[in-house]
C-alpha cells in the first residue's frame, strides 16, 4: 500500500561534510555535535522547534549519555517540549527513520516530525560486560565498531566475506569492480564542480571544530574529507582484503562521522517550510527484504522490489535511483538483476565514495535523490541500500515541479 498523506519540504533537510574516521570529526560527541548542527539548520531556515511534535533520533554507535538519546537531543535543539524513539538498524537507520515518522504522519498521531541521524565511527567505545562466571570474574569486552564490522553472531562472517560471497556466487571480478568505482568516484565529481554547487544544496559548511573548550579552532570543515583521488590504473594495483578474493581497499566503502537531519510533514506543513512552493515532496512507500546468510549485497533486491510494488510502479518508472553501496558488488549485482547500466544510477555520488558513518549514511543519500529529482524537473527516485545482518531496505519518493 503506497503512503498518501506524507511529504518532506524542498529544502527541509541537511547533511554535514562526511569526515573520514580519525579525521576532523575524530572527537566531537556525535548528539552534541548534531545538536550544535541541527539547531544552525533551524536558525537558517527560520524554523521554529516548538513546531515540531516529534523527534526521531537514528544513531548506531553508543556516545557518553546516549541513554538519555532523543529527550536530549530535542532539549539541545530547542524543543524540549517534544520526545521520540531512538533507533539503531547499522545502515538500514536512514530509510527506517523516514518510515517511521511517515507511518506516524499517516496515521494522524503526528504532523509535524524531524528525523535526526548522527554517528561517530572514529574512536568507537569498548564496552565491558559484566560476566560472573569467568575465572576471577573476568570481564567480557566488545569494540563496538571494529568487532561487529568484523563479524557477524549470526553469519559468524565479516561485513567484506558477504560481498566476496555475492561476487563468487554470481562471478563478478576484480576488474569488474575496479570499473565500477572508478564511474562512481568520477559520478561524485560532478556534486564538487561549481565550486560544489550541487552539495551546497543541502549541506552545512563551513564548520569550524573547536577545541573541548569551545575556544580554539582546530579546523574548518568546508567538504567532505577523506575522499581519495581514484583512477583505474591506481585500482588496478590494489591487492583483495582477502587472499584469493575479488575485494579491495578501494573497492569499498570507509567508515565515516557526520549528520543528517530530514524533516517528514503533511501536505500543508511541507508547502509552508519549503524554500520552493512550487517543488512537492512526497514519500511514496517503503520497502525491506533479507537475503541468505552471508549474503548481505544481494538483500538490496527483495527491499528494492517490495518499495517499488507498495508504490504501484516498477523500476522503469523510476527517474533516479540512489543506492547505499558499502561495496563495488552491491551495484554491479543491482544492475544485473534490475537490468540496468552501471550509469543509470548513483548521479553526483554514493557512500561507496564518500564514507559511511552508519545511521545519517541513507539519509544523506535520500536528501541527494531529492535534489537530483529536482534537476531532472521530478519524478520518481529510489533509494535503496544493504544493512547488517543481511538485510535491506528502500523508499520511494515522488517530486513534482510546477
């Protein structure tokens, strides 16, 4: 069943630069820090926080009181009259946050809800459990990012052993990738051009990190960083991760720090806020799937498939299709079962470029297809990308231009 009542604001959304880890974002408190950004994106865009009923919070990676998660945030931002959930689904957080507070907007419980997402992989916290029954009651101890990126409880396999599995299963090759990251680091091009015009849409910059006094700065942050210069001979050298594989450095993804924020409305609300009253937003339908143990490219299918059946339309009604694509494989294995060119897809970027800081990485990605649908004069667009866990999801969007 397609969604028919819920709409985003042209211009009511923002992402910050994505910053490599262990770059210039390295220690800023990720709620703090969306907290500091969501409330310039207010004041910029004039709006009041007291007009929001909810606030939906995305983060994946503990932070220093993220217990008190949502309340928190909202209180930073201004709106401490409001409250929400916090959720964590790894990379799927983008695409459920936008269902999430859609679902609360079709159903008349809310109309007026921003989402928030915000994630630090640099310097991701150890965790200690407690466990009695060890000798001398030793401690059991997890390093949230780096253990789970390197297994998963359930496939008992690394996040890069799923893309080696959907690779030999379906035989794609090393040049194959190499090709493919090469089109979309030279896709990501195009969003810098113009003294980065198409970015500046949509994202908050220059920002200026302070010191833990809030006195000196340390940086100004003005893009993304972290972005290595690509070309296919420099690919061409690099070894796979895993002897025997197809899988490279270059071929993947790296973890990243930023945040987004999206704002989800009814028909009324999202004409009100928007920087262009005659550009609609709507969000269409939302889609999951999950995909054999170990396989986690190959769930982006089955996600792809239930958000374009919700909506009523098939993949060649789609005008612009961005995908999270952690790994070269995730698109060349989507265009091979939607049969369409490795070009159709992923304009001005995708997290395969430019890093992935978990939750806000699908946000930043919808904000993206929205601008591009713009360009193209509207549209449908489907975002759709793999999570842990071998899972997927997906959302439809439909913007029209008068």
């Amino acid at each position: 069943m397609a969604f028919k009542n819920t709409f985003i604001p042209y211009g009511g959304y923002w992402s910050t630069p994505f910053c490599a880890w262990q770059g210039s974002f390295q220690n800023l408190h990720s709620i703090k820090f969306a907290a500091e950004i969501g409330q310039r994106f207010l004041n910029e865009k004039k709006i009041d926080p007291n007009e929001f009923d909810e606030l939906i919070f995305g983060i994946t990676i503990p932070q220093i009181s993220a217990f008190y998660g949502t309340p928190w945030l909202a209180g930073m931002i201004g709106a401490g009259h409001i409250t929400g959930p916090m959720i964590g689904q790894a990379c799927a957080t983008g695409a459920r946050g936008v269902e999430l507070a859609t679902l609360g907007i079709e159903s008349g419980l809310r109309k007026n809800v921003l989402v928030a997402y915000a994630d630090r992989c640099s310097n991701g916290p150890l965790l200690v459990y407690p466990n009695a029954e060890k000798p001398g009651a030793t401690q059991d101890k997890e390093s949230w990012v780096w253990d789970n990126f390197g297994k998963d409880p359930y496939a008992k396999n690394a996040m890069v052993e799923t893309a080696e599995n959907v690779a030999k299963e379906i035989g794609i090759g090393k040049e194959e990738q190499d090709k493919l990251t090469l089109l979309r680091y030279q896709q990501y091009q195009d969003s810098i051009k113009n003294n980065r015009a198409f970015q500046k849409k949509y994202m908050i910059a220059p920002i200026e990190v302070k010191d833990k006094r809030g006195r000196k700065v340390l940086a100004t942050v003005e893009g993304d960083e972290g972005i290595y210069p690509t070309t296919l001979e420099g690919l061409q050298k690099l070894k796979p991760v895993i002897p025997e594989g197809s899988v490279t450095f270059g071929t993947q993804t790296h973890p990243a720090d930023g945040n987004c924020g999206i704002i989800v409305t009814t028909k009324d609300k999202a004409k009100q806020l928007s920087k262009n009253k005659k550009i609609e937003i709507q969000v269409i339908s939302y889609g999951e799937g999950r995909a054999k143990k170990g396989y986690m490219a190959m769930a982006i299918i089955p996600a792809g498939k239930m958000a374009l059946k919700q909506a009523g339309i098939t993949i060649k009604d789609v005008t612009a299709i961005k995908t999270h694509n952690p790994f070269a494989v995730n698109d060349i294995y989507f265009c091979r079962e939607m049969d369409l060119d490795w070009k159709d897809m992923n304009n001005y970027g995708s997290s395969l470029i430019y890093g992935h800081p978990q939750a806000p990485t699908g946000a930043r990605l919808i904000i993206e297809l929205i601008e591009e649908l713009v360009e193209k004069g509207g549209g449908y667009g489907l975002f759709d990308g793999c999570a842990a866990g071998d899972t997927g999801s997906a959302i439809v969007l439909e913007v029209k231009v008068d």
